[in-house]
C-alpha cells in the first residue's frame, strides 16, 4: 500500500508539470533532467497493470517484424516489446530520455524526434503509444501520422481523459475496440486500450519509360 501511494504521488506531481494538454519539448528534458523515472513506471503497480494488458493486447499482432514505440520516455516498456519483434524502434523529444534508454535497451533503436518529423523509410507493423497522445499539439495529426506509420496502432490512455480522446478515436474505431481496464474494481479509475487499423502510404510506383 505504501509502495502504491508513493506511485500515485510520484505520478501526481510529473502530471502537475507536465499537465494534459499539449506541452513543448523543453519541458520534457527540463522534467527528465531533474530526475529519472519521473512518472516512476519502473515500479509502479499502476504502469505494470497497464503494461500487462498492453502486451496481452499486442499478443494479436506478434510475433512481427517491426514495432515502434512512440513516447517511449527512457525506453522501459519498449525493452518489453523486443520479445514481440525483431527490429524495435523508440522515439522521443527528450535527448536526456533517449541517451538513458539507448543505455538500458541495447536492443532496441532510439531517436530524438517528435512523432510529428518522425519518416521512417518504411511503415513498421505496429506502433504502440502508452499514455501520450495528451502530449500532442494536435490530437487529430496525431492519431492520423500514427496510423500513417503503421499497420496496427494500438494506444494507451487514462480513464479521465476518455471525455477528449474518445470523440477523436471514433473517426477511426468503433467503440468494440477501446476497453476499460478499471483500478480497483471502480469506474473512475483506471485505463483504456485502443487498437486502431492502420494507414501506410502507399510506395510511389515510377512510371516505366
């Protein structure tokens, strides 16, 4: 119990500096320099109920040959994700979260990029966004570069901001595909996994001569 409160403090107080809505990228190196683990997801028993159920999600869709972990902070859940796929990929806005996860995840690649100048040369066949889409300077771009960027999305978020994410997720997904996973058995807490079908590019055909 003790553990749990520290967690929700912990978590409290990175969400008051870091407060959903779009927030710039010195921000995040500003909090991530401060202190590692800022929203302790190393230990928290709340992050590892939602990172169960993420991976039990992703079961569906693996094993696959690419995945990319958007937000991925200092890279510990995508160190979950290279069971799941062969080339894992990570990017985030903060060097400092970065530099700590190329360190902790050797076998994973990281970049420090916004998703929104994120191109990869090619789509990968899932991308996973855990509790970052309240980040987004436009939620609407967001949703639509991530299913540009792969061929299954599969996103996370908490219950409290189903009121401004829902509406935008039904453009994309019918409300079968969004679950509740409750804390505590209770209706007011806890988190929901949505899985959308993606939207890769088609490659350009060169006209032959």
């Amino acid at each position: 119990m003790i553990r749990m409160i520290q967690s929700f403090v912990q978590t409290l107080s990175a969400d008051r500096e870091l407060p959903h809505g779009f927030a710039p990228a010195d921000a995040f190196e500003q909090l991530y320099r401060r202190r590692e683990d800022p929203w302790d997801v190393r230990h928290s028993p709340f992050t590892r109920d939602r990172y169960l159920e993420v991976m039990r999600t992703l079961t569906a869709f693996a094993p696959c040959r690419s995945m990319l972990d958007v937000g991925c902070g200092e890279g510990t859940f995508t160190q979950y994700l290279t069971g799941f796929a062969g080339d894992v990929v990570g990017i985030d806005i903060s060097a400092t979260a970065i530099a700590r996860a190329r360190r902790g995840v050797p076998r994973a690649r990281f970049h420090e990029t916004s998703l929104e100048a994120f191109e990869p040369a090619v789509p990968f066949d899932v991308v996973v966004a855990i509790e970052m889409l309240y980040y987004a300077p436009s939620v609407t771009a967001a949703l639509d570069k991530l299913r540009r960027l792969a061929t299954h999305v599969v996103i996370s978020y908490t219950h409290r901001d189903r009121a401004r994410l829902d509406p935008e997720l039904d453009r994309y997904s019918v409300p079968i595909a969004r679950t509740f996973h409750p804390y505590f058995g209770t209706k007011r807490f806890g988190f929901v996994i949505a899985t959308l079908p993606g939207a890769p590019a088609a490659p350009e055909v060169t006209a032959q001569e």
